[in-house]
C-alpha cells in the first residue's frame, strides 16, 4: 500500500475507482469545499475516513502538502501493451527515459487534457506512477492508461505494424512540428531530460520534428516541449 496526498490526487482516485482504496485520512480542523467533495466521495463508495491533526497527515505522507487529504492505495493499474493495442488507439505518447516526478506528472496532465489514449514509459531510468507523480499532475495519473515498456525501440517497431506513424521530438529535426500532418494515427516520442530522445529510438521513428525557437535560449524542457506538441496535435486532429 502507499499514501496519495493532496486533494486533486485524492479526489482524482476516488473518481476513478482504479486502486484499490483502503481508508481515507482528514484534517478534520480544516473543512474547505474540495476536502469535503472527497468526503462524499469517500461516503459513497464505502471507504472509511479517519480524522487526524495536521502532524498526522504530514508524517503519514512524508511531507507537508497533503492540504488536509491522504489516501491509502494499492499500487498503481499499470495498462497491458496488449490491451491497449486491441483498443485500436490512434494518438499515444512514448516517453523515453523521463526521470524527473514533476516532469512525469506535468505531462501526463497535459496528454489527458489533450485527449491521448495512452502514456508509454520505459521500465528502467524512469520515473514511476508514484503519489509524488500524481500530485504534479494534478490527478491526472489515476485517469491516464500507463504503459510501461521493457525495450521503447521494440515497442515503436510494434506500433508501426499496427499502422501508426511515429514521430520524434528533436531539437535537430527538419521538419516543424507546425508543418506535420497528424490526422494520421500517430505516436510521439519525448525524450528524457538533457540527453533526448536516445539514438536507437529515433532510428525507429518515422520522422524528427522540432519546435521552432526563437532568442538566446534555444531548448524546451521536457513537459513544455510536450505540452506544445501534443496540442498542435490535438488541434490539427479537430480538437
């Protein structure tokens, strides 16, 4: 079991009734709106709520941003390739070694506001759907259909044979991502912080695209880079 913290993760798996939920723990001193939102939620789905002071919660989440709400889960659903193959989905994103929680969760709430059918991870050198990851999305990460990747170059290989086309971010590529037709079915890989998308991964892709930059600073971090990719995607396929 872990410990969810903070209303938006809280409230997020409650909704989405993925986890396994044990209890829920409040600050009874504190009764905004959004803590006693989860409340009902709690009632309704038969999950015991158990009042604690604040020392309580900071200790049991491990630090001080629980806003008055943690959750005690099972471990995260993580979504089975195969799965998500037969759901037949036409707009995935692969991430290629993001190591960085705040990054991992700043993206996965953009890919579900954006409307993409599923997050692919690397299993190795990556960060987890862990409740620190589920904090900076927002909630986002109990909704999304995670996947998680033993080999990403062999997974791109797999998709391409279910016909979709796959596209790389690079700060190198030659064409715009404003240029790029993506009503296709398509997969959009974003490299790991720093090093990219990695070498083997990009042989595999159909195409490298970039996103045109102007002044002294000539890169994007990763969930920035993300964000304005997927929702020129998203606009282009009639978002």
């Amino acid at each position: 079991m872990e410990i969810l913290y903070g209303t938006h993760p809280v409230r997020e798996a409650l909704k989405a009734g993925r986890r396994e939920i044990k209890r829920l723990f409040f600050e009874k001193t504190k009764p905004s709106p959004r803590l006693k939102q989860i409340l009902r939620l709690a009632e309704s789905n038969g999950i015991p709520a158990e009042p604690m002071n604040e020392e309580g919660l900071s200790k049991i989440s491990g630090n001080g941003f629980h806003q008055g709400a943690c959750l005690e889960v099972g471990p995260y659903p993580f979504e089975n390739f195969q799965d998500l193959l037969k759901s037949s989905p036409e707009f995935l994103l692969l991430l290629d070694h993001i190591v960085d929680p705040n990054n991992l969760g700043a993206i996965l709430r953009t890919a579900l506001c954006a409307g993409v059918d599923g997050v692919i991870i690397t299993k190795d050198r990556s960060a987890g759907p862990v409740p620190s990851v589920s904090r900076a999305s927002a909630g986002a990460l109990e909704h999304i259909r995670l996947v998680r990747a033993t080999n990403m170059a062999n997974t791109i290989k797999i998709l391409k044979k279910e016909g979709l086309w796959i596209f790389g971010a690079d700060a190198d590529g030659q064409t715009s991502v404003f240029s790029v037709d993506w009503t296709a079915k398509i997969g959009i890989v974003i490299g790991g912080e720093g090093k990219g998308v990695r070498m083997l991964v990009k042989k595999n892709c159909d195409g490298l695209v970039s996103i045109p930059l102007k002044g002294p600073v000539q890169s994007l971090n990763a969930s920035a880079a993300s964000a304005v990719i997927l929702y020129e995607a998203a606009r282009r396929r009639g978002f």
